[in-house]
C-alpha cells in the first residue's frame, strides 16, 4: 500500500466536486429570484452524476449493475411524483 | 467419518458472536427476536388490561401514550421486519438454492450487530422514559411538543434500518449469483421469490425511513424549517415521507409469510403450487405497486382530492397480486392430498385471517368510508389481521416446518396442532371484536372510553389471554423438544426442496456434494424420491 496514489480520475472529480460547492455558494448571493434554486438544483444533479460515475465506479459496469443503480433513482421519481401531485394540486381550505 | 453438523462444528461464544455461518446467525437472530416479541408482548398485555374497563385504572394517560407506542416501535422495526427474513430466510435461503452460504457472510454478522446495537439504543429511550408519540413519530407533535426520548428512539431505528439495508442487498446478491447449477429462476421456490421481492423493497425504502428520521431529527434538535409551516416547510412532508417508507415496509412484513404459506401449503396438499409463475410475479407486482399507495394513510389529513383519488385508485390495483395468490393457494388445496400436520394448520389459519385483513384494507381504501374509519379501531383490527393473523401466523408455520431441519429434532405434534387451533382460536376473538368497535365509533390511541363499547373490549381482552398462552406453549413443546425431542430424518416431510436433501441438522457447509437441479419445484408425487437431487 506504501507506493499507492489515488487515481487521477478520483482526484479530478474530487476537485471538480469542490469547485462545484464554491460556485453554489458563490451563486447563491447573487439575486437571481426563483432562479437560484434552479441553479441550485443543476448542480446538485451534477455533483450526484459526478459521485455515481467515478466514485461509485458506475461509468463502466455491465448492464444488470446499471438496472439496479438506476432502479434507485426511478423511486425517487416515484417519490417526488406522487408527493409533488399532492403539492401542486392542494386547494386551500 | 461425516462432517459434524453446523451446531456440533465448535462450542465457544467466540464460535457463536463471531461466527459467519449464516445457520448459526439465524438463531442468533431468533434469539434476539424472542426477546423483542416478550416486551412488546408485554405493552401489548398492559394495553389490554386497561381496556378492560371504561375508566382509566391501571395507567395514566400519558404512561398509556408510552405503553402503545412502545408496543408499535418494538414489534414493527425490532420484531416483525426482521422476524421471517432474518431468521428462517437467514437459514433457509442458502439451502433451498443449493449454497454454502450467503453471498456476503461477514456483512450477515454485521446486519445483526447493527440490529443489536439500534435495538439497544431504542430500548434505551424505552427505559429511560419511553416516548409518546405513537409509532409514526408525527410532526409538529413529534418536533415540537413532545417531552419524550423522540430522538434517541429514532436514531436506535436508524442504525435498525442499515441492519435491513445489509440483509436486503445479501439475498439479492444471493439469489443472482449463489443459485446451485440448473436452477433457473422459474426452478427456484416461491420461498426465495417473495424474499427476493422483499429484499427490494429493503434496499430501495428503508434509505427514504433514513433520512426522514434524520430530518426529524433535525427539525426537533436544530429548528430547522423542514415539516413546520411558520419556519418554512411543509406540514404533510413528514407524512408523505413516512408512508413512503412505511406503506411498502407493511409489504415487508407479508410478503416473507406468503413465501413460506407457498411452501406449506404444496407440501401438505402434496400438490405443485398452482399458477406458480403468476405467484412468483405477483410477489414482485406487490413489491413495484406498494410503492404508489402510501397516501392512503393521508385521506383525512388535508392532502389534495386528486392525491387521494390517485392513492385511493392505486391501492385497489395493490390487492390486486395479494388477490391472485389467495386464489391460487386455494385452486393448490383443491383435489390435493391434504394432510393436516400442524404446519398446515397455520398456513390455513394464515389463508382465512390474511383474506379478512386484506379485504378490510380495501374498505379503508376507499374514500368515503375511509373518513368514518380513520384512526378507529376498524384500522387497528385490518392490520392486526394481516400482521399478526398473517405474518406471525406464517411465521409459526415456517418455524413448525423447518424445526426438525433447524434442530435436528422432532416436537409433539398434539401440541402442535393444540397451539395452532388456540391461536385462531384466541386471534379471533381479539381482533374481531375490534372491527366492531371501530364501526361504531371507538377511536384508537385512547384509554378511556364510554361504557356502551365495554362489552367488545372485554371479549377483546379475554380473547388476547387465550392469544398469550398459545403463543406460550411452542415455548414448552419445541423446548422440549430440543433436549428430549425425536431425533429428526433428513426429510420429515417427504418434500422435494433442496434443504430436505441434506441432513438434519445440516453440517457445516450445508451440502457434502454440490447439488445439481432438473427439474421444476414442488414436484410431489411417488416417483419424486427415484429421481436423484444430489449429483
Ligand atoms: C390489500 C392491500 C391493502 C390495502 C388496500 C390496505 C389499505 C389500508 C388503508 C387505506 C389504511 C389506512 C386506514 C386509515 O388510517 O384510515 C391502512 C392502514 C394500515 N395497514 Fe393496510 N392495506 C393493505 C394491506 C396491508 C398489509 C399487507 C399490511 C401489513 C402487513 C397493512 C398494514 C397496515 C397498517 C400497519 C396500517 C395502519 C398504520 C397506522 O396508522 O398505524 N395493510 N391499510
Ligand atoms: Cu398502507
């Protein structure tokens, strides 16, 4: 273990994580209105893009391995779908 | 010389808390699990010698908040979830598909301290005062009024919840890639099947119950606006993201009971179980739609009509798969050799009380009468049907069927089949009489009530003393069993699965030789035993 480096790979994504958080931070500040969440939020997608590939090492695994991980995310749709139809279509009492 | 079997092969506590043998961690699991049925076992005693009379007389009202909601954290998340998958899963699973074990041993070991050491900290809340919020830890009462141990309880079923992720992610490992040579999916017992369709309701729900308890806790402990209105966040949040999680884990709790039903009833009608492919996808079908159901907890809670419409919609389509399976383990009953062997009994026990709980659940699953039901007692007998009269009933019966392979030794059958009999017999008079008082009226989560519901509270109480002995006297018969019982063959029940065709016990490695599979399961019938399973 003495001569082991972490992959380049791992190291730029780690760095491009970091960037990522200081432009949120810095993007937050700025008036944007609505749009900060989004911008916010296109981020975020980014940086879980960024840990699923390489840290999770999902880039370039079978097919089988890619169904279960991606089955992950369809419940989240799942979970923002029917939660959000509750939200968007409430009327006030 | 044989290969001593997996109880024999070492006697230290070392050889038992270290051990990765995934027979030997399904009684550690057992063990554990007793002992979570008794203090739950005990709320519940406490609960219903309160009820016994109109007028508060044992407990206060606040000691009698503590008293259901210890009850209802226990047996959910410390018994119920773990009780079938983790013990008889556990050890049976491996067998059935012609393994030597689970695919990841050691993370086997691993769930279990995970479950010890969340039910330690659970206990712990317990203990040091309980908490009053009832098992579905609600907000704003859960964030903002209660004075209970809300947080240490919650973070105890958190470390809980990754002792089930692990077991999840294990028997989907398994199932994929520990299969023994010819045995293809639609080879495979129905057994491994519902596991299998619970294992993906583990990985993919209990993350959600994760991080919703750890926004509880947030909210309570830092005041950040998450569920409360005035500082921001969303007053049905909280539910939503309970029932996320909690709709699907009821599925969690039946869906382990209808797997070892399959293997109770083709093995005492000595018939193939009929339609075994609308079985075997009923049981992912119910996996995939209990996720799309939850807001039916909501109805009464302020969520919009067009959510409750959906949810009310959608949960008429989950019955759906429960209904096939019904039909079908009755279509296996029809011209079968039935035999009556105490296994049975429960699994016929099991047939009639999952049916009234799942057909109840369709009443509260429309909307109207929904808004008469709600938080009454009609809510509590639907899911104590399908909890208790369901999984706890399959429960006993898989336990009854695979203790001559477990122990190696064989139990009185009279008091078997007397044990059987007294639980139908008691559960009924439990839990019937609550469908009654919550038509008429009696809400849940009160011990004071007017005098005109006494009648059924008191059949209710007595029926939960005749409950409470049968579920005593497997205490006697099956430990005595173990010291004084028969020893059992390898094959007691003259069935075709994988695990019979080892001995009883079976050694260390499970298997002398690799089995080899050809041919589908469940193949009763006098030329079974020509045909060899071992090659
Ligand atoms: C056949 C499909 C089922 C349907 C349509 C159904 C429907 C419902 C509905 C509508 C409620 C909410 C009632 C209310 O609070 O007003 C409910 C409550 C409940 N059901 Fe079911 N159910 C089904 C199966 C199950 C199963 C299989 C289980 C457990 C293994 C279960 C356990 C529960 C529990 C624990 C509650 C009450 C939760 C609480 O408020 O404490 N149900 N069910
Ligand atoms: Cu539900």
């Amino acid at each position: 273990m003495t001569n082991w480096w972490p992959p380049l790979t791992l190291v730029g994504s780690w760095l491009a994580l970091l960037a990522l958080l200081a432009l949120t931070v810095t993007l937050a500040y700025l008036p944007l209105g609505s749009f900060n969440s989004a911008v916010a939020i296109v981020i975020a997608a980014i940086k879980a893009t960024i840990v699923a590939a390489f840290f999770m090492e999902l880039r370039d695994r079978g097919a089988r391995l890619l169904i279960f991980a991606g089955a992950g995310l369809f419940w989240l749709g799942i979970l923002l779908w029917l939660g959000l139809m509750d939200f968007m279509t409430r009327t006030p009492a | 010389m044989t290969e001593p079997d997996y109880l024999n092969s070492a006697y230290t506590l070392r050889s038992w808390f270290f051990t990765t043998d995934h027979k030997r961690i399904a009684i550690l699991y057992f063990a554990t699990l007793i002992g979570f049925f008794f203090i739950g076992g005990a709320a519940a005693t406490a609960i219903r010698i309160e009820l016994a009379t109109p007028q508060a007389d044992l407990v206060s009202s606040d000691t009698y908040n503590r008293l259901f909601t210890m009850h209802g954290v226990i047996m959910v998340w410390f018994f119920l979830i773990p009780s079938i998958p983790n013990t008889l899963g556990n050890f049976i699973v491996p067998l059935m598909i012609g393994a030597r074990d689970l695919a990841f041993p050691r993370l086997n070991l691993m769930s279990w301290y995970l479950f010890i050491a969340g039910g330690s900290v659970t206990l712990f809340a317990i203990l040091a005062g309980g908490i009053d919020t009832g098992w579905t830890f609600y907000t704003p009462f859960s964030t903002l009024y209660s004075n209970s141990y809300v947080i240490v309880a919650v973070t105890g079923i958190f470390i809980a919840g990754f002792s089930s992720i692990l077991t999840g992610l294990n028997f989907i490992a398994t199932v994929h890639r520990l299969r023994a040579p010819g045995l293809t999916w639609y080879r495979l017992p129905l057994f491994i099947w519902s596991l299998y369709a619970t294992s993906v309701i583990l990985v993919l729900a209990t993350p959600v119950l994760a991080i919703t308890l750890v926004l509880l806790a947030t909210e309570r402990f830092l005041g950040v606006g998450i569920f409360d209105p005035r500082i921001g966040g969303d007053p049905l949040l909280f539910q939503h993201l309970f029932w996320f999680y909690s709709h699907p884990a009821v599925y969690i709790m039946i869906l382990p009971g209808m797997g070892v039903v399959n293997e109770l009833i083709s093995c005492f009608s000595r018939k193939p179980v009929f339609g075994y492919k609308f079985v075997a996808w009923a049981s992912l079908a119910i996996a995939a739609v209990g996720f799309l159901v939850w807001g039916h907890h909501m109805f009464v809670s302020g969520q919009s009509l067009l959510a409750s419409l959906v949810f009310s919609f959608m949960s008429f389509i989950v019955a759906v798969p429960s209904a096939i399976k019904v039909f079908n383990w009755t279509a296996t009953l029809h011209k079968g050799s039935l035999r009556f062997d105490a296994p049975m009994l429960y699994a016929l026990a099991f047939l009639g009380l999952f049916t009234i709980g799942g057909l109840t659940g369709l009443f509260l699953a429309c909307l109207a009468f929904d808004v008469h039901a709600t938080d009454t007692y009609f809510v509590v007998a639907h899911f104590h049907y399908i909890m208790v009269g369901g999984m706890v009933t399959a429960y006993f019966g898989g336990l009854h069927y695979w203790w001559p392979k477990i122990t190696g030794r064989l139990y009185s059958e009279y008091w078997a089949r007397t044990a059987a009999v007294l639980i139908f017999f008691g559960f009924n008079l439990t839990f019937f009489p609550q469908f009654v008082l919550g038509a008429e009226g009696m809400p849940r989560r009160y011990h004071v009530y007017p005098p005109e519901f006494q009648v059924w509270n008191v059949l209710s109480s007595g029926g939960a003393t005749i409950l409470a002995a049968a579920y005593l006297l497997p205490m006697f018969y099956l430990g005595y069993s173990l010291f004084f019982g028969r020893r059992a063959p390898a094959n007691p029940w003259d069935a075709p699965g994988l695990e019979w065709q080892t001995p009883s016990p079976p050694p260390e490695f499970n298997f002398e030789s690799q089995p080899v599979v050809t041919r589908a399961p469940y193949q009763y019938g006098p030329d079974f035993a020509a045909e060899p399973q071992n090659a």
